[in-house]
C-alpha cells in the first residue's frame, strides 16, 4: 500500500516486506572474540537484533582469531562460505577492501553518524577514500599487575624497563616466581619495548623500512637482557595461555595485556576480587614511553546476498547503545564517542584507565600490508628470547623481511 502511495511504477516492484521495511532472511556473522569469555556476551547481543527483526535469522559463528583472517580470504577468493558480515581486526580491514572482499559503507544503513567515531578508530576503516567497516572496539595495551603480591613485596608499579627489572628482582627474592611475564610468541607484545626505544616497523610517511635501524637493534636487546636477567618469564610458544595462566594464578605479578584480556583474566583464581587488579602505563624504554592501538571492526562481505539485513545488523552492533552493553559485561572500549557519556562506560574502572591510553597510543599505517609485519618480526623476536639469534640478526632479517614485502620502500 504505501508503495502505491508513492505512485512511481518501479515502487510496486519492492515486496510488501520491502516497502514495510521489514528486513528478512539469513545473516551469518563471524565473530572472532575469546571463546569461553567475550562470545557468550556478542552471541547474547546478536540475538536482540532477531528479537527487533522477528524475520531475520542471525547464524554466529564463532571464529578463532588466528584462523579468521585466512579463512575468510579464502571464502570471498573462492566465491563460497563467506559470511555476510565479518569482525574484521584493523589490520585485516585495508588489506581485505584492497582484495575487494568488502562492501562500501558509506551513504548505507550500515555507518550511521559517521562523525561520533573516535577518528584514531575510524582510520582503519578507510581505503582510497571509501569506508568499508564500522569500528567496534578500539584497544591498546597496559601493565597489568596483582595488587597484593605488589602489597606484600613492598614495590610500586615499574615507570620504566630498569624499574621494571628491579621491581621484578624484589618480587623474586620475596616470592620465588619471576615478577614479570614477556609474551615471547606474539609480536605484539615487542611492540611497546620497540616504541619505547624511539623505533617503529615502518614510517609510512617516508615509506621506509626502520625495524632494523638502531632503535630497533636496541629493542630488541632490551627485551633480550629482560628474560636473560630473569626479570621475565617467557615462553616460545602457547604465549596466551601460559600468559593468562601464570597471572590468574599469581605465578607472575604482572604481565603487558589489553582490555580484550581482562574478561578472562577476572575468570582467575587472583582476581575473584576484581579489586585486586591493577593496571598502569607500559614502562617507557630510553628515549620514550608508548603503547599500540588495536580493536575490531564490522564489516560486510561484498558478496554478501543480504545487504539490506547486513547493514542493518553491523549498525545495530557498533550503536551506542550495545557498545555501552559490551563495555559493562567485558569491559571493552567503545569507539563512538557518544558511548564515552553512557553511565555504564563513565563509571568503568577499565575504560577509565585505557581511555587515555588509546589517545595516545602509537598509531599504526593502515595499508594492506600491515598487518603481514607481524608474521617475519615474531620468527625473529622469540629467537632473540630463546637464544637463537642475535638482536643485530633478528632486525637484519626483520627488515630484509619487509621491504621484499613493502615494495619500494627504502
Ligand atoms: C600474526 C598476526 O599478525 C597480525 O595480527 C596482529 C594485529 O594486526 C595487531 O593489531 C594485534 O592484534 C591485537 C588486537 O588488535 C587486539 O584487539 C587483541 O585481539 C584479541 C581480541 O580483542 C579478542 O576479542 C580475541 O579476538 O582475541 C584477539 C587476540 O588475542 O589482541 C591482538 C594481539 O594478539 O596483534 C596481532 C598479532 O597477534 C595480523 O593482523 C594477523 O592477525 C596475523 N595472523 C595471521 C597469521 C597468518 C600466518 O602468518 C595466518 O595464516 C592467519 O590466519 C593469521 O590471521
């Protein structure tokens, strides 16, 4: 009826559901959250939008996060299993648009009031001037540390590497258990020792390669010295795991995580009093003191056969309302600024101490090949912590890696 109403011939085309406006059929979404702690609050929230589209059937599926960035370039390349929307880490989403793998947003029911975007979230969503995903949560990483092995060892919270390296020694002598846990399998975690020595993997803005050159040597000598020292536990693999582990139950006082790790991490034995978390800035290295950004986005797969649904379905999860949801079960941070005011997110201990964190967190080039700097760096950063190679070695290669990956760049 309304159709006709607008009286143009091609309206009466659009199906009563359509000219209702009531969306329907499948959409399947990929979530890559932590399985056993995030997914059963995405999964929970997924649901509400089939609640408010009674003829929309929402399929989650939960995707480990070291799986989903292949898989999903393997469906889109190949045509079939794609899902219609996908979390899409800010690495994966240019390096995805560029393969063509993603739907524009822009002018879409998809990205509503663009402008309420935390423009450091935003940045990772564009591609050659087009927006293609909503930010969800935006992460960096701090120092967490146990309040009452900290108490009982008469230290304060490390400010800089060779506080880190004292405070670790006393909280040995005291307790036995090394003071500090280096995540030695995941490359992220090099990443604020890196900027703390004046170094980066790459300057887009020069297109060069820097990994290699003296700060990044330094960097990785200083992580060397920490386990070498026995300042920090590590391990070459199952980073994750014996990480969480060891913290949750007190073997380590502190440990470099984000606010991904702290739904988990209240799951330990530790924390059962939340209170007894702390969480500060990453030491500063020799010359500076900063930490990355991270966080996921939304995004619709170009191939997607039920857009209409799929925009309607990543604005109803990255809307002011669910991110003010999210933060209050797990603690994550929103990406719309406007959440920032919610109640839930202005009384939140997490948000209150990362907020800041994420302002001034060390931005990262988002171009297609960011994400794939990782893969060469972690080879050689866990064989500086095992031993293997030498810091001078492992940011030779490093850099060798990259500008056969970057090409062109100096
Ligand atoms: C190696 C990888 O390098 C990079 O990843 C960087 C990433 O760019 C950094 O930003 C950082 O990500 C933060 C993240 O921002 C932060 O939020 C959090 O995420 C939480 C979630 O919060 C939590 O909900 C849950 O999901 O769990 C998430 C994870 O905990 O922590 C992340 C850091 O873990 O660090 C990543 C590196 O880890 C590449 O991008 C690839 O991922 C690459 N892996 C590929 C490698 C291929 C073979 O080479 C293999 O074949 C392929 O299949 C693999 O995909």
């Amino acid at each position: 009826l309304a159709a006709t109403a607008c009286g143009s011939d091609d309206d009466k085309s659009n199906d009563a559901s359509k000219s209702s406006g009531e969306l329907s059929g499948t959409v399947t979404w990929w979530d890559t959250s932590t399985a056993g702690s995030e997914d059963k609050v995405f999964k929970k929230i997924a649901e509400g939008f089939e609640k408010k589209h009674p003829k929309v059937d929402v399929k989650y599926v939960n995707v480990p996060f070291g799986e989903a960035q292949n898989k999903f370039k393997n469906a889109a390349q190949s045509g079939s299993g794609a899902p219609d929307v996908i979390r899409s880490e800010v690495a994966w989403t240019p390096e995805f648009a560029d393969l063509g793998y993603l739907a524009p947003l822009d002018g879409t029911p998809a990205l509503q009031k663009a402008d309420d975007f935390l423009k450091q979230a935003a940045a990772s969503t564009k591609y050659k001037d087009k927006t293609y995903a909503v930010p969800q949560v935006i992460d960096s990483m701090g120092i967490f540390y146990n309040k009452k092995i900290f108490k009982a060892a008469g230290v304060e919270v490390p400010k800089t590497v060779a506080e880190l390296k004292t405070v670790s020694k006393k909280i040995k002598d005291k307790t036995g258990n090394p003071g500090f846990y280096l995540r030695g399998d995941d490359a992220y975690w090099f990443l604020s020792f890196l900027y703390g020595e004046g170094g980066d993997m790459v300057d887009a803005s020069s297109q060069s390669v820097t990994i290699d050159n003296p700060a990044g040597v330094k960097a990785m000598k200083v992580v060397k010295d920490l386990v070498d020292s026995g300042a920090a536990k590590t391990d070459a693999t199952d980073g994750w795991e014996n990480m969480q582990s060891s913290f949750k139950d007190g073997k380590v006082a502190m440990m470099i995580n984000g606010p991904w790790a702290v739904a988990d991490t209240y799951a330990g034995k530790e924390f059962k009093d939340k209170t007894n978390l702390g969480v500060a800035p990453v030491p500063a290295g020799s010359v500076a003191q900063g930490a990355p950004q991270g966080g996921h986005n939304l995004a619709v797969y170009a191939g997607s056969k039920n857009l209409d649904a799929s925009y309607a379905f990543v604005d109803y999860m990255t809307s002011v309302k669910t991110q003010a949801q999210v933060t209050k079960e797990l603690n994550l941070l929103p990406t719309r600024t406007s959440a920032y005011a919610q109640e839930s997110v202005v009384d939140n201990e997490i948000v209150g101490f990362f907020k800041p964190v994420v302002e001034s967190a060390v931005e990262r080039p988002w171009i297609p090949e960011t994400g794939s700097l990782f893969a060469p760096l972690v080879t050689e950063y866990t064989k500086v912590l095992t031993g293997q190679t030498t810091p001078e070695k492992a940011a030779k290669t490093t850099g060798d890696s990259y500008r056969k990956l970057l090409k062109g760049w100096k």
